[in-house]
C-alpha cells in the first residue's frame, strides 16, 4: 500500500488528489492510510461501511475525485513519476482528447515481466466514433498487452457519466463505451508497473458476485450489452451498421478461440497417457 502512495505524491504533476476508498478491509489498511493522510493533505482516505463490491468501489473513487483528469490505480500497483504531468501534456494539446494510454509493464505471479501498450495505430484517434469502436473490438482479442483503456488517464467528468454494469468482462464492455466516447491517444513510454493476476473465470465470477449461470455464457451476454450500447450510441445509421459489424466479428472471433481451447482440452483429455 505504502509503495503505490509514495508513487503516486512523487508526480511531478503539481496539482494532485489521491482518493483512497477502503472497500471495508479486515486488515490494518485503516490505519495505514490514515497516517498517510495525516502525512499528506493530498491524500483523501474514504472507508466504506462494508465491502460494496469491486465495481462500485471503482464507480465511488471516479465520482468523488475532484480533478480534471483521473487514473484508477490498484494497491500494489505504481506510476512513474512523469506519468501525470506526460498525460497532462498530450491533454492540453489536443481538446478531443476523452483519455490517453501509455505503455504499461506487467509482472506475472511467477515474476515474468511483459511490456504492454505497443499500440502504434491511428484509428483511437479518429473523429468517427465507428472507426474507435471497430478498432477497439479489433484489439479486445489482441489480448491485454496490446492496449489498457481501464488505467489510462481520463477525462474525469465525461468518463462518469458513462454508465457501468457488474458483469464478467465489463471492462472490456467499458472499453467500447470510452471508445465511442471520443478520441485517444497513446503514450508509448512505460508510465506505469502492474501486477497481472491473470485470474480465472471463476474467481472474477466470485470477486464480481455474478451468478454462475452467466461465466457460460459470458461471452453471449457481453455480445448482447455490446450490441445494445451500439444501439443506443449517438451514431448515424451507417456507423451504426460498421459498429454492429465491428461486434459480431469481435463475438465470433473470442467463440472461436473458446471452442478451439475446450477442443484442445477434450482432445487432451481423450489421449491415452503414456
């Protein structure tokens, strides 16, 4: 905890709010960030009643910050201290701007480090929002080290007011919604260090309190709200119809590479061992 805080007061940003949002913690975190909190006025310590849930805590911390800009930030995570003040930058530069990537250097449960963020295209860019949809559909089965939308630096207030629903993969369901909420960019440098968990189904099941009906058929239902976001976006018909297409192709793409994984699996299990 100590290690993510002191990253993030050693911005060289100068203006800077750290809203920390205890979702009801049974360890000695209170009292860990309330010291921080008396050591540094930038540090505003919330602690929730009772745990709310992974996703409203989310929603908490982005609708009760104060600045212009916001970055969620986990708690053994960290950020170079150029991170703020870089974004900030690419910001001023460019009014459209809804949110701003960077390259992003995960570490693994067995310790192996990956480089993520190696995006290097134009279509985020774009002023057509179908063009930022279909290329975010396009890189959702990229897989994560090819772009993080959820810990990049936002636009604080037209980020919350995008709505949000807790479900498997309404990260990536999120992801379009910021896509066709305006345009990107990218910073290529590493500006931030993450751990990976890489959780299962399962446990991103029981860590989002979903039924165990909807990790089957996750995939369907993600199609579905997506569908259902395109739908209700603020789109021509023709970039409707590119948004549309854009998602089924995304849909059967991810039930492909699930059915050919569970293909291998029967296979495995049908071999005699030797």
């Amino acid at each position: 905890m100590t290690e993510v805080v002191h990253s993030v007061l050693a911005q060289t940003y100068p203006d800077l709010e750290l809203l920390i949002s205890d979702n009801g913690s049974t360890d000695d975190t209170e009292d860990v960030c309330r010291a921080l909190a008396k050591q540094d006025d930038r540090v505003k310590y919330h602690r929730q009643p009772e745990n709310i849930g992974l996703m409203n805590n989310f929603i908490y911390t982005m609708r009760h910050a104060t600045g212009t800009y916001f970055r969620w930030i986990g708690d053994d995570d960290r950020v170079h201290p150029e991170m703020a003040s870089r974004c900030a930058a690419v910001f001023d530069a460019d009014p459209r701007l809804v949110l701003v990537t960077m390259g992003i250097e995960y570490t693994a449960r067995d310790g192996t480090v990956s480089v993520g963020g190696y995006y290097d295209g134009t279509a985020l860019g774009s002023d057509d929002p179908a063009d930022r949809f279909a290329e975010m559909m396009r890189l959702l089965n990229a897989g994560h080290l090819a772009i993080d939308p959820l810990y990049s630096m936002m636009r604080r207030e037209v980020v919350a007011a995008i709505p949000r629903r807790n479900m498997l993969h309404e990260d990536e369901i999120f992801a379009g919604k910021l896509a066709l909420a305006g345009p990107w960019a990218h910073v290529h440098d590493v500006l931030a260090y993450r751990h990976w968990p890489d959780d299962s189904v399962t446990k991103l099941g029981k860590l989002l309190n979903v039924p165990a009906w909807q990790w089957r058929m996750r995939n369907a239902l993600q199609y579905k709200e997506t569908a259902a976001v395109v739908r209700e976006a603020d789109l021509t018909a023709e970039q409707r119809r590119r948004a549309l297409a854009a998602a089924r192709d995304w849909y059967l793409t991810r039930q492909w590479k699930l059915i050919r994984r569970r293909s291998i699996k029967l296979v495995r299990m049908a071999s005699p061992a030797r």
